[in-house]
C-alpha cells in the first residue's frame, strides 16, 4: 500500500513537472496566412538603367480585372481549387466515379451477352477518344511555370526583360508590394 | 359532266393535300425562324429589360399551360406505371421541397456558406438518382428496352456534380429552357409528323444563333449589375460563377433560351393540339373518364389561373423579391417535366 501510494506520488510529481516543463517551451509562431490568389495574368521584368525608380505599369483592361476580381474577393475558386480544398466533395466524387464504372462495367458485360455491338462499339469508341485525348493533352501540357524565371538572374544582366506568368494574391497586413519569383538553385557545372 | 381528275387545280390554293403540308410546313419553319431570330435579337441587344418583360409576362402563363399538359398526360388509370408515377410524384415534392428548404436553412444561420457546395451537391445528387430511378421504370414497362445504362450514367453525372457542384446548377439553369423542344419534338412526331423533318431542321439554326450570340458579345462589357435586380438577374445566369465571361452575353443566351421555352409552352404546342383546347377539361383524361373529377380538375385550372394573377400582381408589387419566389417555386415545374418527357419517348 505505502509503495503504491509512493509510486502514485511520483508519478504525479513527474506528470506536474512535465506541465511545468511544457509552460516554458515558446508559444509556436503562427502560421503564416496563405495568400489568396484573386487573378492570374502575366508578368514581365524589364531592366531600364535610365530610370531613378522602379515602376509597375498596369494597363487599364488588367487594373479593371484585378479590380473586379477583388470586389468579387476572389470570385470563386476553380474547380480544381474547390476540390482540393474539400475532402468530402473528392471523396465522393471518387465513390461516385467508382460506381460510375462499376455499374457501366455490369451494363458492358450484359450489353456484350445481349450482342449489343453497336452499343459496345459506341463505349469503346469513346474510351478510346477520351484516352487519345488525355495522353494528347497531358503531352502537350507545358512546363512549370517557374521554368520562364530561370534566366532572370542573367537577363537582368545582360539587360533583357523576361516574361513570365504571375499570380495576383491578396495578403493581410500593411506592407509594400512584394514580388516573390520562383527560382530554383540549380547546381553549377563541377558543383557536384 | 366533267370528271374531277381533269378540273384544273390551279386556281385552287393548296387543293392537294400534299401541297398544303408542304405550304402549312413551310409557314411553320418561318414562323419557327422568325421566332428564333427575333427572341435572339432582342435577348442580344437590351438582354436585362427583356429578361424583366419576358418573365413579368409570360412565367406564370407558361406554367399554366404546362400544368393542363400535364394533367393531359396524366392517365386516368395508372396501371402498369402505378410505380413510375409514385416515384415521380414523390421525386418531385421532395426534391422541390428540399430545394425550397436551401435558402430558408442557410438564412436561418443552420449552416456557413461554406457548406453551400455540399447541400447543392447533395441536392444534384438526389436529382440525378431520381431521374435515373425514372428512367430505369420507363425503360422496364417496355421488354425490348434495355435502360439500365441510366445508373452508370446518373452516377458518371453525380461524380461531376460533386467536382463543381455549382457549375452542374447552372448547366440545369440552361438545359432546362431546351427541354420544351424535345417535347415539342415528340408531339410533332405524334400529330404533324410531316411537319418534323423541317422542324429538326430549323433546330440547327439555334447552336448558330446561339454561336452568333457568342461572337458578338463575349467582348462587350458585362451589364451594370448595380441595384439589386440587375444584380439578380446577372447570378441567376452565372455571372458569380463565371466572372471571365461577360454577363451582357450570360443574360442574353439565357434570355434567349428562356424566350424559347415560353415560347413552345404558349404558342407552339397548344397551337399543335398538344394541349387540347384550354377552356374544356374533357380533352383530360382524368376528368373525362366514368367516375372522374372533371370538378375538381376545373377547380385547379381555374386555382392556378388566380395564382397566375397573384404572380402578376406580386411582380408589380415587388419585381424583384418575387422574381426570387418564383424561380424557387418554378423548381417543381422544372422537375415535373422529367417523368412526363420520359412518356412521351
């Protein structure tokens, strides 16, 4: 009983001091907010040595887009933002594609015992263009975006101005405008 | 006495029968395009002032016309479609109250907004799997039909609901207005059979229309949605859901449609017979048959004719709050038309 009640003791001794101990940890930085992105368009960096500051030119079509985007805050996310953004709308959009294809398997099998071949010729002619057409634009999809910006470094030398695309975001807070531009460390020729 | 094979027909107008079809079908293809043309027009050119007119006017009367369809329809024994008509009728007063009950949940704080897209989802879904349910009834009271494709496609549909739930909404918003010209389609098939080889023609005047439309106003500026109404009117047709497009060119393709719609409901099917005449309820089988309700069918039509006043009446009342109203309400004439499209092919 007196080693129980002394164990008990020491336990809790351990489980306060532990408190004591995560009292002292700091306070976790908050997370920064994510920027919401509002409007996608284009940017392009142009060195000018005869200038005395650095100007953004927007031109009126653009400035009355970003506008009406952001009076719409935002407007609404896209179809691939909504869905990533929702567990509960891809999870049953993938059950409902799942039994899409289960079912239309089960009709395809009784199709095909029925000798319903031009409905079987039908299904098969459109998997056959929807899958030519997938591997047609995941072919020519283009390449990352970051991949434009690579040569900024060097173009700003040589003075060339690089284009690139560009994502609007709106940010809290009070601070100036802030360009991030995606650049990768790519390791140097006889770095490795 | 002369023989009637040798009286010379020239001097008669469309004393054959072959030449009068083919005259009475020709009036019927201008008409049709005239029509067409001109709803385009209009629709393209003041697209917010003809969407208030067009629906002021013709929204009740429309729906008028397509409850004494339905009721046409509707037969007097049910029979073999006991099921079929259970379904549907229960499809139909769940679905609208549901869709009914969306607004009046999210306004009273039941859900965020946020959880919007997942109640239209729920809501696209039940709609497609009653219609699939639907589909599936009609396909069995006929053994040379094989139908059951319906389930995989309601199911392919429900998986792109729920990527966009919205967008699916508003694809509803547009194929609705198409659905009269199938019917339309049927019942020219059924009673002027001569006259459907020119209409199906004149219907591919309507994606060049409409492709017109495109060319024209996808550059303009969208409309001053500025005071409420407009405003309405812009997100009714997708101006929320498509910001990039402009909402001069949303209203008037869904103007247009719309014109359209009314059009076939009002003038096109009961000048066809397909409604039989307005004022005499024995070309409806239910009040017709031994141990009908002719009364009690009188009364709904004549029921439905004082809320078609009412409706005029709340539009000039307050245009707006029941233009909300109605396209709420409108959802169950939307629905009903599923199951009775459905017999008609």
């Amino acid at each position: 009983m007196k080693r129980t009640l002394i164990l008990s003791t020491a336990i809790c001794a351990l489980l306060a001091s532990a408190i004591y101990a995560f009292g002292d940890i700091a306070r976790p930085k908050p997370t920064p907010v994510e920027g919401k992105t509002i409007f996608y368009t284009g940017l392009t960096v142009v060195p000018d040595s005869k200038s005395y500051e650095a100007r953004l030119q927007i031109s009126q079509e653009t400035l009355k887009r970003i506008q009406a985007a952001g009076a719409n805050n935002g407007g609404p996310a896209s179809v691939v933002q909504g869905v990533m953004h929702s567990s509960t709308r891809t999870i049953m959009a993938g059950l409902f594609m799942f039994l899409a294809v289960s079912f239309a398997g089960v009709w395809f099998a009784r199709s095909s015992q029925r000798r319903n071949h031009k409905a079987v010729a039908a299904v098969l002619l459109i998997a056959v263009f929807f899958g030519i057409a997938t591997v047609i634009v995941r072919a020519n999809a283009g390449p990352p975006g970051y991949i434009r910006w690579q040569n900024l470094p060097q173009a700003l030398k040589d003075g060339k101005a690089t284009s690139g695309g560009l994502n609007i975001e709106i940010v809290a807070g009070d601070e100036n405008i802030k360009l991030i531009i995606p650049l990768r460390n790519t390791p140097k020729q006889g770095e490795e | 006495m002369e023989r009637t094979a040798n009286i010379p027909l020239a001097a008669w107008p469309f004393a054959r029968p072959a030449d009068r079809t083919r005259v009475s079908a020709r009036l019927f293809a201008a008409l049709l395009v005239a029509s067409a043309c001109v709803s385009a027009a209009l629709a393209s050119w003041l697209p917010l002032q003809v969407s208030i007119v067009t629906v002021f006017l013709f929204a009740g009367p429309h729906n008028w016309f397509e409850l004494r369809y339905f009721l046409m329809r509707l037969p007097a024994r049910m029979g073999r479609s006991r099921n079929f008509f259970a379904v549907a009728f229960a499809g139909i007063g769940v679905l609208t109250l549901g869709y009914l009950a969306l607004p009046a949940l999210y306004y009273t704080n039941v859900w965020s907004g946020e959880n919007w897209p997942l109640a239209i989802a729920t809501w696209n879904t039940l709609l497609l799997l009653w219609l699939a349910a639907l589909v599936i009834l009609r396909g069995r009271q006929n053994s040379s039909r094989d139908w059951s494709w319906a389930l995989p496609a309601a199911f392919g549909l429900c998986a792109v609901n729920w990527l966009a739930p919205d967008l699916f909404s508003l694809a509803i918003v547009y194929l609705h207005p198409l659905v009269a010209l199938w019917f339309l389609d049927r019942h020219l098939r059924r009673t002027r059979s001569e006259w459907l080889r020119t209409y199906r023609r004149c219907l591919l005047l309507l994606p060049l229309l409409m492709a017109g439309m495109f060319w024209q106003l996808s550059g303009t500026p969208s409309l001053a949605d500025d005071n409420g109404l407009a405003w309405r009117i812009t997100q009714h047709a997708g101006g929320q859901l498509l910001p990039n497009v402009s909402t001069h060119l949303l209203v008037s393709m869904h103007v247009f449609l719309e014109m359209l719609h009314y059009g076939v409901w009002i003038i096109a099917l009961p000048l066809i017979g397909a409604t039989g005449a307005i004022w005499s309820t024995k070309t409806i089988p239910l009040a017709r048959r031994h141990g009908g309700f002719p009364k009690f069918i009188a009364a709904i039509l004549i029921c439905s004719l004082f809320v078609v006043a009412v409706l005029w009446m709340g539009f000039t009342v307050n245009y707006a709050a029941t233009r909300d109203l109605y396209f709420a309400v409108a959802m169950a004439h939307v629905l009903a038309e599923a199951p009775f499209l459905l017999r008609m092919i």
